[in-house]
C-alpha cells in the first residue's frame, strides 16, 4: 500500500510525528507521500520526508488556500526544493471555489504558474480542484500533453467530472471521503468507473478519518496507518480482492512519481 496524501507537516501530527510513521509501517503501508501546501510546509514536508529515506517522499507546491502568497520567491523555493530526491511532485495544487481563502484570479495564476514549472522540469502534479471543475480543466489541458502525468487528489466530484478527468489521462485519488454515508454514496457508485492503473489511494491525514471505522479512534484523527480500512473498502466495493487492489494502487504510485 502507498499512501499518496499525508498533511504530516500538521500540528495535529506535532507531538507523535515519528510513532505515526511507525505505525504505518506496522500496518503494511509500505510508502508516503508527504504534502506541501506552501513554500514553508513545503520546505518542512521535504525535511521529514529526508528523515525517512526510501519510505517518505514529499510533493512542493502553493495549495489554492494560499495562493494569495505566491510571488518571485515562492517559485524559487519550489524550484530549489524539486532539486532534493525526496520532492516528486509540484503541488499540491488546483482551485478551490468553494471557500475562496484566496481570490479566484489568484488562484488561476498560481495554478498556471505551478503547471508551468511543472513542465519545464517534467515532473508529474498533484492536483486539487473543489467547486472549479470547469475553470481547472480549462487551465489544465494546455498543459496536459507537456506534463509526465497528473493525478487529481481527494477526487469527491461528479461521473461527468470524472470521465472527463480520465479522458485527459489523469489518474485518481481516493480517500476516505468515499466511506462516509453522509456525501460519500455518489462517488462510490463511480468507483469501478476508474481503470485499475489509473486509480491511487490516500488517507489525507489528519483529515478525512473513515466513518465506517470501527472501533472509532478516540482522537478522531486520521492516520495513514488506517489506509488498509480503505483499501479495503474500496476494493469491495469495486468487487476486487484488497490485497491485489493494494498492491496495483501502490505500483500506480510509484510509477506516476518515479519512485523506485
């Protein structure tokens, strides 16, 4: 199992950093993908990631929240950091109309911007998009056929989004979104619609903690130690045996970032 969004940089993670990395190893997670929202976490998920050769890497990007903040520096950061073996990905990045902590025209050139380092140094992105769906595949697919590959994570949108995200070759990241009965049905009726080497799965901890748990963590914190519960869930639901689907979904990983 590779679990490709992990927030490890949150102070939610600040007192246990290294026992969560333990446990996902004792839970069979054999590799993470640390995410880097803005120019410091990025340069944070890149210093944790270092700490954990071979089983951590990190993505460096400007997410949509914070691209109020992008300038001349941050894009010098960026690139600084994609030196580092650890930095595998530009991101995480996208749009995000749903709450606007940035405005809509400083989103799209941060976005563009982070696209376009993306190609010039041929490194795959990872991507957000919430609210945005048309607006992100109009800036997105220009610069499709320059990027090595693309994967959208969170995926929580609609079959017309999704078929139309497949049909420009992205790959899709699952979380524990689709194990909450409240917002999460729709999507996983759209589960088998994702060709096997096209889809990627993730715990977006501390976030998105599984619903379906049982027992609860009493932190109600989630923990890329709980990516099984989802492999697993997501595998019946797609009528597909766990520890295949774990292994396919960790080889799509690897291969999209070129780790390995």
């Amino acid at each position: 199992m590779f679990d490709i969004g992990v927030n490890l940089t949150s102070t939610q993670f600040a007192k246990d950093r290294e026992k969560v990395v333990k446990r996902a190893r004792e839970a069979g997670v054999t590799g993470i993908l640390i995410t880097g929202t803005n120019a410091l976490e990025s340069q944070q998920a890149q210093s944790l990631a270092r700490q954990h050769p071979d089983y951590c890497w990190s993505t460096a990007g400007v997410h949509p929240h914070h691209a109020s903040e992008w300038s001349g520096d941050t894009a010098a950061t960026l690139r600084r950091l994609t030196e580092s073996e650890q930095v595998v990905a530009i991101g995480e990045c996208g749009l995000d109309f749903n709450r606007n902590f940035s405005a809509q025209e400083q989103q799209e050139y941060a976005f563009n911007a982070q696209l376009e380092l993306a190609a010039e140094l041929s490194m795959p992105v990872f991507l957000h998009c919430r609210d945005a769906h048309s607006r992100f595949i109009d800036i997105l697919k220009p610069w499709i056929e320059k990027l090595p590959g693309a994967v959208v994570h969170c995926f929580t949108g609609t079959q017309a989004e999704i078929e139309e995200c497949l049909a420009l070759g992205l790959s899709i990241g699952i979380t524990g979104w689709v194990c909450d009965e409240r917002r999460g049905l729709e999507l996983r009726e759209l589960l088998p619609l994702i060709p096997a080497e096209r889809l990627l799965l993730e715990t977006d901890a501390p976030y998105l903690l599984p619903r379906d748990m049982r027992p609860r963590p009493p932190s109600r914190r989630n923990e890329p130690c709980f990516l099984p519960h989802i492999v697993q869930q997501v595998a019946a639901w797609r009528g597909e045996e766990a520890e295949w689907l774990a292994q396919q979904t960790a080889a799509n990983s690897r291969k999209l970032f070129k780790i390995g």
